[in-house]
C-alpha cells in the first residue's frame, strides 16, 4: 500500500498495515553498486560514497521551540556512486532502474546539486549522475532523506575540492558530523553540534530499533511546530521558561499548555541525560528515556504500536524506551543478558497482527558521511 492509501486508512480508523518498504539485512556493496553505474552511463562513477541513518535520542520535536535535540548515527544509510554529466542535468537511478524526476530520490540528490551550485562547489552547467541504493527503511523517521542529501554533498564537496559541507537541518548534520560510540547534541536555532561518548558497547548495551509502519491518523508536525511557536510569541524562548506553572497559567487553552509542557520538561530531561554522558554512565539514561517517551502523549503523538512496544520492552526489563521521530519507529536501550527475552517480548505482543509487527534490528551508534571508493 502506498502511503497516500496509508494515511487514508489511518484517518478511516482503519488499523495500520506494517512496515512499508524493503529494510535489506545486509549493506549496499560499492563495487557492485559502481558497476551498475558504469553500465547504466557507459562510465566509471568519480567515487562512492555513504552517510549513515540517525536515531533521534531525544529532543527532535523542539526544532519549533529553537530547543535541542540529542541524536545518534545508525549502522545502516545510504550509499551513492555518483559522477559528472556533460548536459548539465541530474540523472538519478536505484540499481534496478531510473526514478522519476518528482520521486524522493530525485529531490533529494537534485537539492543537494542545487544547493552546491549556489555555493560555486560545482561549475556552472555542470549535472550529476548517481547511482543509489540502501539497507534503511524510507518510511521508519530513521533519517534515510538526510542521509542521500549528506552523501551527495559530500560527494559534491569532494569532487569540488571543497571543504565538508555542514548540512542545512539536523538530520542532514548528525549524518555528516557522527562518530562511532558517540551521540551528537544539536542546537536546532543555529545547528551548532558538541559530540559526547556513548560506547555502548563498552557497558554491553544495545538499541533495539523497532520500525511499526504505524503512522498518526494526521501527519502532526506542522500544526504542533505552529503550536509551539504561538505558545513562544506568548511567553518568550521556551527553553528559557523557568516558572513552568506560571507560564502554563499564561496559555490561552490547555492543548497549547501540554506542548508547552512537553517542550519545557524536554530540555530539562536531555541537560540531566547530557550530564550522564559526559560522566560516561550510558547505562543510567533509560529512566531519562522513558520519560521522555511518556511525556510524549503531551504532543499526541506515539501510536497505540509504539506504545506496545515500549511498554513490552519495558516489560522484559529495557533499561529504557522511546518513540523516535515523527512516524511509527520507537527503539529500546537494552542490555545483552536481556536483549533476546526484550526482542521476544515485542514480537509475542503482536503476535496474531501478521503484517503489523513491527521489524527489529539492534544497533550501535556508527560513523559520519564518508567515501567508500
């Protein structure tokens, strides 16, 4: 089902039919990915290229509010074989074939052409070809778009003999700036990054991802980035609210006040999860986890299946869980001796939903954009 005929059954009440979309159990190889470019083109690519998915930690639903947001690069992303074309156009394909001009792909390599023609990294009347695959879902908010628009740039700054481009939101950033065993802290007013430790497996600890499919009965971003920005022309910055009673006791109506809720307590919990980072205690950011995912339900937002997979994680004895991004993913910070009874747990409690239990894979935070060849 596409996600047009997705969301319709969604906002028919209709339950949600799984996760949509291949999620491949291995990586792209760039060699075989560089010879579907040469025989596609009739040429060798220049290079190839990879940027890896993100995990959203905590924080992501304050961009609106000039919060923080705490961000970890994933195993999995996308890689791009990508060279010059002498017409001047952008010519983009998947290994089994080209993509239409309006497809996701297209965009977002073109953007990222785009963009480095602005900033003089390529020549005027100069196009691109790309080649592009992937072992990330495109429809689990793992940051799969972010991640070909980093590839590209990067690519494009490489070719260009330019310095690494920077990235034009978070997403795009944490994909360029990650490092392995490390959590990436973004600023979402000015995109200025800190990098902290996050060796889980130094602790012998995971992240179980778990991709639902499962998707609100309304695409909620843009009226909750609204709220947030009516609530901060009421009362000033939101991450400087220090009386949060008062401030709520200012709002016009109790919906804008649990968002402003939700945003205020958000920074407060990702400061007290920064400060156990820089100690290095990963193990005890669970508990900062949780609450941060029930707080959650004061945007509306985690679906009855993300919901169901927190709590049967938690259950099993997860060290914490939480809902990541704007769509059905959620992911659970899980220590080995527990991980096979969390991953059981999960799937025995969609057992009997066929196509809606959710596909789970465990992690640990990976490396930045980077040339392969």
């Amino acid at each position: 089902m596409g996600g047009t005929g997705t969301r319709l059954c969604a906002m028919l009440g209709v339950g949600p039919a799984g996760p949509r979309g291949p999620w491949p159990e291995t990586p792209p190889d760039p060699d075989a990915l560089a010879q579907v470019f040469h025989e596609r083109f009739a040429a060798p690519p220049a290079g190839v290229w990879h940027a890896p998915g993100r995990l959203a930690l905590m924080g992501e639903h304050t961009a609106a509010s000039e919060g923080v947001g705490l961000y970890t690069a994933l195993p999995w992303g996308v890689t791009v074989a990508l060279g010059p074309a002498e017409d001047g156009e952008v010519h983009a394909a998947l290994p089994e074939g080209p993509v239409r001009a309006r497809s996701a792909t297209a965009v977002a390599v073109t953007g990222a052409v785009e963009r480095a023609r602005r900033e003089g990294i390529m020549a005027p009347g100069t196009g691109v070809r790309a080649v592009v695959d992937a072992d990330l879902p495109a429809h689990a908010s793992l940051g799969r778009t972010a991640a070909l628009r980093a590839a590209t740039s990067l690519a494009l700054s490489d070719l260009g003999g330019a310095p690494p481009p920077e990235g034009t939101d978070a997403d795009e950033r944490v994909a360029l700036v990650a490092r392995p065993g490390h959590v990436v802290r973004v600023n979402h007013k000015n995109l200025r990054t800190a990098v902290f430790p996050f060796d889980l497996a130094a602790e012998d600890l995971h992240l179980l991802v778990a991709d639902t499919g499962a998707l609100p009965r309304r695409d909620l971003r843009r009226r909750r980035e609204e709220e947030l920005r009516r609530a901060a022309r009421a009362l000033g910055p939101l991450r400087a609210v220090q009386d949060l009673p008062e401030a709520l006791n200012r709002l016009p109506d109790a919906a804008l006040a649990r968002r402003v809720e939700y945003a205020v307590t958000e920074v407060h919990r990702l400061n007290a999860a920064v400060g156990l980072l820089r100690a290095e205690r990963f193990g005890e950011l669970g508990p900062i986890l949780s609450a941060s995912h029930l707080s959650l339900r004061r945007f509306e937002l985690p679906t009855p299946d993300v919901d169901l997979v927190a709590e049967a994680a938690s259950r099993a004895g997860a060290r914490g869980t939480r809902m990541t991004g704007w769509r059905g993913a959620a992911f659970a910070l899980v220590g080995d001796d527990r991980l096979e009874r969390v991953r059981a747990n999960v799937e025995r409690a969609f057992s009997g939903r066929g196509p809606r239990a959710p596909r789970l894979r465990t992690a640990r935070p990976a490396a930045g954009a980077h040339r392969l060849r």
